[in-house]
C-alpha cells in the first residue's frame, strides 16, 4: 500500500468534484472548490473520520470493499479505479467478473434524480446504487451479501422477497429472472460468477430448475411494473431503463402518470422517504 500516493490522488479527485457534480447544492459559504471530506465520506457510505485518516496517511489499510465505495462516491471512471485499487494494496477487480463500479455517467445521472425512485443494478440482479424513493419502494437492496446480493437468488430462495410484487404477476417475474441469469451465464461462460449463482440456484430451489430447464430466452418485464408498497399498496409504475455502454448495468427509473392514483401514492412516497 502506498498510503503518500493513495491520499494525494484522493485529495486530487476529490477537489476536482464540484457540488453540482454529485446532485449537492453549492451554498453561498463556499469558498474553495471541491468537496469537503465529510461530503465525500457520506456519499461513500463511510465516517468522515474514517475517510480522513486515509487523506492523512494515518488510516488503516483500506479493503477491497472500502475501495469501490470509494471509487463510487469519487465518480472514478474504470482506469481510476483500477489505479485506486493498486495503491490501496489490492489487485485490480477482472473488469468483466466484478462489474460493480458505476458508470460515472450514470452516476452523475442518478445524482439527479434525488425525487425520482432510481437505482443501479448489474447483469447478475445485484443493486449497486439506489435513490433515497427506491430505498424507500423496495427496502435497501444494497444491505444484501453474498448470492443473496442477486434478486434471482433472493427470489428463488426468499419467500419475503416476492412481497413487493402482487402474487399474480410471480410466475412472469419468475420467467424473466430465469431468463436474464441466462443470459448472463451464456455470456461469461461456465467459469463466471453467474454460473456460480446458477449452480447455487439449482440445489436451493426445485422452481428454479424446473425455470432453467425450459431454457426461456429473451424474456423481458415489461415497462409497467406493479408494485405492493406495504403502506401505500400497488403502485403502478413504469420503469425506463438505461443501459451502460458495454450493456453489464442498467439504470431504472420508476415514474407514475400524472393525475393518476399511483402518482398520489409517489408523492406520499416521498413524504415517507423524508
């Protein structure tokens, strides 16, 4: 770890952001540009004590996790954070089995959309980033570890996790997240971390062997969604998808027609986000 080098290019990366660039407003007391540590250390997800012992050199050795939070919360592109992770003592992450690093574009994007339900999910079902209001419509799915990360493995193997569909729309949520795990295995080959998921999947879940064995392909939600709210109930949202240029995340944005009940129950979402 070269802790001189790892806290100058934090430092340098960090004054190089602007408020505008992260969706923070300026404020008319400030006078240096940049953000501030204690800025940066909450879009990290870390304490502000934290994040400035590493600017200091006096911090611990960061891990792995603490690194992509940090290249997150930086908006690094994929070279900066690959650079990150080799002063911070670490290997680069395989960019194709570790695609876990937002797109600063998108990012900066969903820095935007603070009143908006948004969020960032990979190839492999696993939510990278979320809004405040997806937080609040879906619960944080960013907390999840290991294959539960995936929202096919939690599907297939957490009766809770259906809730937030009505029971009607199961079986077509269940073919479509068959279908995309597919397409992710079909894409890394038998050696990826979706295969892994799959072979997981296959000893857990008899409905999902019986899914994988019609090998359904090209299966797609639709962008009407319903969604079970436990306080507001269904919401009828439509989903916009953004994919990222080599097409491994896509970022989703649920929005209600104006004048319509489901909009009503946005609006209270926000409240219930606040």
């Amino acid at each position: 770890m070269d802790r001189a080098q790892l806290a100058a290019f934090l430092r340098t990366r960090r004054e190089a952001l602007q408020p505008e660039d992260v969706g923070l407003p300026r404020g008319p007391r400030r006078r240096t540009g940049g953000l501030r540590r204690e800025e940066i250390a909450a879009l990290c997800g870390m304490s502000a004590d934290y994040y400035g012992r590493i600017e200091q050199q006096r911090g611990p050795n960061p891990s792995e996790q603490m690194l992509a939070a940090l290249a997150r919360g930086l908006r690094l592109t994929v070279e900066e954070r690959d650079h990150l992770f080799r002063l911070g003592g670490h290997l680069a992450p395989h960019r194709f089995a570790r695609a876990d690093h937002v797109n600063p574009g998108m990012m900066r994007i969903l820095d935007r959309l603070d009143d908006t339900p948004a969020q960032v999910m990979n190839s492999l079902g696993e939510t990278l980033v979320q809004t405040r209001l997806a937080v609040a419509l879906f619960g944080d799915e960013t907390a999840f570890e290991g294959p539960a990360r995936s929202v096919v493995h939690r599907w297939f193997t957490d009766p809770t996790s259906r809730k937030v569909y009505p029971e009607e729309d199961h079986p077509t949520h269940a073919r479509v997240f068959t279908a995309l795990l597919r397409e992710a295995y079909t894409r890394e080959g038998r050696n990826g971390r979706a295969a892994t998921l799959v072979g997981s999947l296959l000893t857990a879940s008899p409905e999902f062997a019986t899914a994988w064995a019609a090998h359904d392909v090209g299966a797609r939600h639709t962008e009407l969604k319903r969604i079970a709210h436990p306080e507001l109930g269904v919401l009828e949202l439509y989903c916009q998808t953004l994919l990222d240029p080599d097409q491994s995340q896509a970022l989703l944005v649920f929005t209600a027609v104006p004048g319509t009940d489901s909009a009503e129950k946005l609006a209270l979402l926000r409240v219930i986000a606040a």
